[in-house]
C-alpha cells in the first residue's frame, strides 16, 4: 500500500530558491509494492482520495509538488499541506489488452507515468522501451507531470509543448478519482476501471487538464505517447548574425539559417542565445540538433559536447550583476565561458539520444525566470522594441530564442500556429524585472498580442489570463466546474497565485 510519512511543520523553499512557505505539514507519499500499474494507480489514488477528504474537513489547503522547478509562486501554500510526490516515480508499459480496440496508437507507444516521475527518469524508461520523447525543455530534473501543468515547452519547431505527448490524466478531487481522456478511446475501459478510477472522455475537458496549471485536482499519473527512438546530432558555436538572420528566423526559413551556420540540412531544433546589449555586433550563441537514425553501438559523447549544461549562464550572468561598467563586454564574456565547448560542423559529430540533450543543474538560488511568446511572424517587427525595452529597463543577462508549434492544451501559452518564445533568465536582481517589465509594457503598448509561462515568473493576473486566452478561459473554467461543481472542493486547491490568476 501507498505509504503517508508526515514530516510536520516547517519552512518549505522551492528547487530554485525563490520563494518558500510556512507549512501546517510537508507530506510525502511513497510507493507500496503493487507489481501491476493498475494496482499501483489505484492504491496511490485512493491514499490521495483520503487526504483530500481529510483536507477538505478541516479547511486545509493543499499543493502537490514535485521537484518544485517552478520559480513562480505556484507551489506555495501558506499554513497548508504540501504533498511531495517524488517517490511516487514509477513508470509501466502496456500490452494489448489494456488498449481500447478502437484505439489507433499501438500499445508499445504508450507509457503510464506517475506524477513525481522525472522528466530524466521518463526519458530512461522510454529509452529501455525503444522509444524516445519528441521534445522537452532545457532541463530534465523537473516532474514531467509538473512539466506538463505549467506549459513546458522545448526548441522544437514543428512540437508543442511537453503535455503534447499526454495522451489521458488520472486527476483526484476531494470527491472522486477521475480518468481524463479525449473521446477517441485509447485505453479499454476494464484497464481504466482496475485503477479505480471514473472515466470522463470529452475533448473540451481532456484540453482543460493538459495544461491545468495545479487547479484541476490532484493529478497522480499520465498515460504518454512516445515516438520511435532516435538520435540527433548537436552543433553549437558563438558567431555574429545580422538582421537579415532575423527574418529568415521570422518567416521560419530554418534550413536557410542552419545551412549559413550549421548543417546543409533542415535542424529538429533552433536556438539563439544573444547578448541584447549588441545582438549583432557581439556573437551570438547558436545551438542546432539534427534528427539521426538510432545506433545502438553509438557510444554517448559527455552531456557538455550534446549541448547540455547551457544553464550554467544563468550563474555566470552573476559575474555583471552588480556592475554597470562595460556591462556589454562582462555579459558577452560569461556567456562564451559558460557555453559548453563549440561542436562545429568541422568537428567529430557529437550524437546521442535525445534523452542525452539535457541534464540536471544544481539548484540556482536567486534565479530571474522570465519569457514572452508570440506569433513567429511578428519577430521581426518587435525584435527591436523588445530587445531595446529589455536593456532600458536594465535587464542585465541573455535574451533566448525558441521556435515552436502550436501546443496542445486551453492553456497553453504556445497558442500560435507559429511561435517564438522569448526567454529573459539571470540573477533576481531589480533590474532583471525591471527589464522584463519594460518589455511587457512595450508590447502592449504596440498592441502586440503575447502570453506568458505560468512556471516562469509573469506578473498575471485574471484580468491578463482572460484576455490573453480570450474564449479558452470560459472552457477552461466550465471544464473545471465540471469536474469539482463543489466551490469547496476547488478551494482545497486554493494558494495566493492561483486566486490572484483567477484559476481558483
């Protein structure tokens, strides 16, 4: 059976540091026995069931984390209960009874996940399968259930975000254990029902929870669909662009860019890091991947020639925090020191796994986590403005591009056919936000439609939600009536974010 280990009261302080709350009771949960999954959901969801219940009764609010990634406020719970699902970390494939007849995905696809599951650890298993994930962020040491709920998206231009792999969620409310799945059956409803759990299939909902953002219940597993493995090849190195690059980036010329920089080929992934204090005169940073067949007997080159590691310009960004003295020149030096070694086209190819692409950092305490993003096809008309607003504010650290398809979800901030994101991550100082401030502003100012990620710290609040996710929001909010129609039941959820959202 799930065990409940009550850790009592105590100061809570998220992965990265940057906010921390006073506990009624830190909880943890951790996996009995069960050798089948179905066993395990169901033990696990009924444990949770219980707690809910329990909370409810006595008016405690409740979150539950996993890695607790998130630098924005939204795992914080002031004199509540924060529910740690880490050890809840199992993952199990399926066989063909447990598929639907009229499901189109072949079972050695799919993969049940439990919340507290890794990103990284989602990546092994999936890899021992002979499968692979088609996109992740820029780290793999969050929770790929706390992923999903926030939006998490990669650099992979023709994928969403990470919940586009989701294909059901297992959620708990104070009430009832639900299975969330679209209309199109994909599991059979006797696997479902062994997990205890109630089924809900409808596409409008199904939508709500892939991005869910913690206040749709307590989701305790996912069912994932993977691809067939594969490699990719990585190719970074700092080099100056011009204004020209921008555009092809814009109207989403990537073979063009690749083939000036990188690959005569068209790149899986596309990332520019730029310094905004001289984005063309200073080089720029540029990462490419390119999807390769999968060789066994390729061994793995080191995480820094994949590529991974680029976060490490977050601390380095520290070196100019405080100084405003060649502020250009100090930024361009920590980020060609902080960038993992060149893998230039001339070089030995660095091949691996699409799980080799990332890796866990150390925690990085006074982080600024900020972003934008918009439809691709205005890059070119706001790259200026944005660039310019960011360094008046004082923005004092790298500005990243990312590309990526419209994501899956109401939610999702990847809400464009074409996107580009706009990452703004460095020290939390005044002038990070300052900056990051700047451009929010300038934005609106220009009318230029934007979202931003709910992981990352945004300055939302419900009167932006509405408006940024325009008709999604009503759905969203019935999706959630229908599931907790009990205000009660929604407010067992409740922490000071999710309320000044207007999620809750």
């Amino acid at each position: 059976m799930t065990q409940v280990i009550h850790l009592g009261q105590q100061i809570w302080t998220n992965y990265h540091k940057t906010a921390a709350c006073n506990l009624k009771s830190r909880i943890e949960l951790v996996n009995g026995n069960e050798r089948s999954g179905r066993d395990c959901l169901k033990n696990v969801a009924e444990t949770v069931l219980a707690l809910l219940k329990e909370a409810k009764q006595y008016n405690i609010p409740v979150r539950p984390v996993g890695a607790g990634w998130s630098p924005s406020p939204i795992n914080i719970v002031e004199d509540g209960w924060l529910i740690e699902t880490m050890r809840l970390n199992r993952t199990f494939k399926l066989n063909n009874a447990a598929v639907h007849a009229d499901c189109d995905i072949a079972p050695e696809a799919l993969l049940l996940v439990q919340c507290g599951a890794t990103v990284d650890e989602v990546y092994e298993s999936a890899e021992e399968l002979g499968r692979s994930l088609r996109t992740g962020g820029a780290s793999n040491g969050q929770s790929f259930a706390g992923a999903c709920a926030t939006g998490t998206h990669g650099s992979v231009w023709k994928s969403g975000g990470i919940q586009d792999h989701v294909r059901a969620i297992q959620i708990v409310t104070p009430q009832r254990i639900l299975w969330i799945a679209p209309e199109k059956e994909v599991l059979s409803d006797d696997f479902i029902a062994d997990t205890g759990s109630e089924i809900v299939r409808d596409d409008r909902i199904f939508a709500a929870c892939q991005v869910h953002v913690g206040a749709m219940g307590f989701v305790t597993a996912l069912l994932i669909e993977t691809d067939p493995i594969y490699m990719v090849q990585n190719i970074q190195k700092a080099a100056k662009i011009e204004r020209e690059h921008i555009n092809w980036l814009c109207a989403g010329e990537f073979t063009k860019f690749s083939r000036e920089f990188g690959l005569n080929e068209e790149p899986y992934f596309q990332q520019v890091i730029l310094n905004p204090f001289d984005p063309f005169d200073k080089k720029c940073l540029l990462r490419f991947l390119y999807k390769r067949p999968f060789d066994p007997d390729l061994p793995a080159p080191p995480p820094p020639q994949m590529g991974a590691g680029y976060d490490a310009l977050t601390l380095l960004g520290k070196v100019m925090a405080n100084t405003d003295l060649f502020k250009a020149n100090i930024l361009q030096l920590a980020m060609e020191r902080g960038y993992p070694k060149d893998r230039d086209v001339d070089d030995p190819d660095a091949i691996a796994t699409w799980g080799n692409t990332t890796e866990e950092h150390a925690p990085i305490a006074n982080l600024f986590n900020g972003s934008v993003t918009l439809d691709r096809s205005k890059l070119s008309d706001v790259f200026d403005l944005i660039i310019d607003s960011f360094r008046e504010g004082g923005g004092g650290t790298v500005v990243t591009l990312r590309f990526v398809h419209q994501a899956q979800g109401l939610l999702a901030p990847a809400r464009w056919k074409e996107n580009v994101v706009i990452d703004f991550d460095g020290p939390n100082l005044e002038s990070s936000h300052e900056g990051y401030k700047k451009v929010v502003a300038a934005l609106d100012d220009a009318g230029v439609p934007f979202t931003r990620h709910w992981g990352k710290t945004n300055n939302l609040d419900v009167r932006r939600v509405r408006s940024d996710y325009e008709q999604n929001m009503p759905v969203w909010k019935w999706a959630q009536s229908q599931l907790m129609p009990d205000e009660a039941d929604r407010q067992v959820f409740a922490n000071q974010e999710l309320v000044k959202l207007g999620l809750i």
